[in-house]
C-alpha cells in the first residue's frame, strides 16, 4: 500500500547511530522524534489518554485459500519462506474457519507488523491475547506495535498487564503503583530482572526488557536485550526488523 510515512525528510541524529536507527524504526523524522522524547520525559499515566481504538479487521473478499485445509501450517511455511502476502492469505483464510485460533491471530499480528500496518498488528494480536491471555510472546509484540505508534502509555501497561497477570511470573511480582511513565520502566525492570534470576533462558523477558530500553530511549541496553533473545532463539520472530 501506499506509505504517506515513509516521504519524510532523511533523519538526522549526527553520529547517534543507534538512535538514528530507532527513529527510522519508528519511521519519524528528527522534530518528530525530539516531540516523541519531549512526550516520553514528562508522560504521567494519570493525566495520559490513549489515542483512539483502532477500527474492526476486516479479512479481505478474495482468497485463494478459503477451501483449502491445514491453514495454519501453510501460513507458517509461507511466512518462512518469506511469502507474507501469502502467508496473511492462509491466516485469513484460516480464522474465518475458527475466529477463536490465537496463533493465527499472533502470526496475522507479526506480518502485519512486519510490513509497517500498525494498526492492523495491534488488532490482531489484541485477538490473540484475549484468546491466550498467558502468551508472552503475542503481549510483547504488542508492546511492540504500541511503540509503533508512539504510545508508551499502552506499552507499558501491557507489559505491566502480563507480568502481573501471568501464572509464571506473578509470585516474583513487587506492586507498580507509580504513575510517572519513567518509574513505571525502572520498576518493571527490576522485576523482570528479579524474575530472571528464575527463568533467565525466558525469550519473552529478554524482550520485554528490550521494548523497555526503547521506552526510555535507552538503544544500547534495548540492543543488548535483543541480542540475548536471539542467542536463546536464534529464529524467533522480528528480532531483526
């Protein structure tokens, strides 16, 4: 489709080059980018709205793989073969079958994400989780499309959300009462920290922390985050993007 995003001046952040990274990420150029930390550093979640929900997915009419069965296979071997258009055809294809399949919804999720539509990502892998609200990887990629959309408010509590409603992890839970975006970061940090001493091959807290490094504009510590969940899983999904 057509990407109105991508027509922006060239970004410019001298010899940051991780942060030079991050903003393309984003896809902002430099004012918007210093907006987006301007907004970060005086974020408090008590005066904090949310941007609007996003509209209903809709599936598209033409599909070559209505009749076809074992879809969720197919749009796995689609998607590692890098046919994600195809791969979006199967998981479509596959949910108005069964609408109640999660990992079609978290990999319907990741394609989308994967090919800039933020909106569409966020949809489906809000599906996925009210599905399997205790699949790690489907709530931190959707922490992830909320950076996307520069909305740290919805990234952390959807980090916030899982650690504290996961059955893995919520013993090792301390209270997060704070209000203040920045406390919020330090002290999910430390619980993921304090988790890890447990679990620390867990690839779903590698990247919790690392959508937390980019929350708080800390690329050398969100890299290094994701350094470590690609050595526990050197396939797993976008670590690369």
């Amino acid at each position: 489709g057509n990407n109105d995003k991508a027509d922006l001046s060239p970004v410019d952040f001298g010899s940051d080059e991780l942060q030079r990274q991050f903003a393309q990420m984003l896809n902002m150029n430099e004012f918007q980018y210093n907006e987006y930390v301007k907004k970060f550093e005086n974020d408090d979640f008590a005066t904090y709205t949310s941007p609007q929900i996003y509209e209903e997915y809709k599936f598209e009419t033409e599909n070559p793989y209505f009749d076809e069965e074992g879809l969720e296979s197919k749009a796995r071997e689609f998607y590692d073969a890098m046919k994600n258009a195809k791969a979006i055809q199967a998981c479509e294809a596959g949910l108005t079958k069964d609408e109640k399949n999660a990992k079609l919804w978290k990999l319907l999720g990741f394609l989308h994400q994967e090919g800039d539509q933020d909106e569409k990502s966020l949809h489906c892998l809000k599906k996925a989780i009210e599905i399997d609200p205790e699949d790690g990887e489907a709530m931190v990629y959707l922490a992830i499309a909320y950076i996307n959309i520069t909305d740290n408010y919805q990234c952390l509590n959807t980090l916030k959300d899982w650690i504290t409603n996961s059955s893995k992890y919520k013993s090792l839970m301390s209270a997060l009462p704070e209000t203040k975006v920045t406390a919020t970061v330090e002290s999910l940090y430390k619980t993921i920290s304090k988790v890890q001493k447990v679990t620390e091959t867990d690839i779903d807290l590698w990247m919790a922390k690392g959508v937390l490094g980019f929350v708080e504009n800390d690329y050398a510590k969100a890299a290094e985050s994701f350094k470590q969940a690609v050595i526990i899983n050197p396939r797993s999904y976008s670590l690369w993007n």
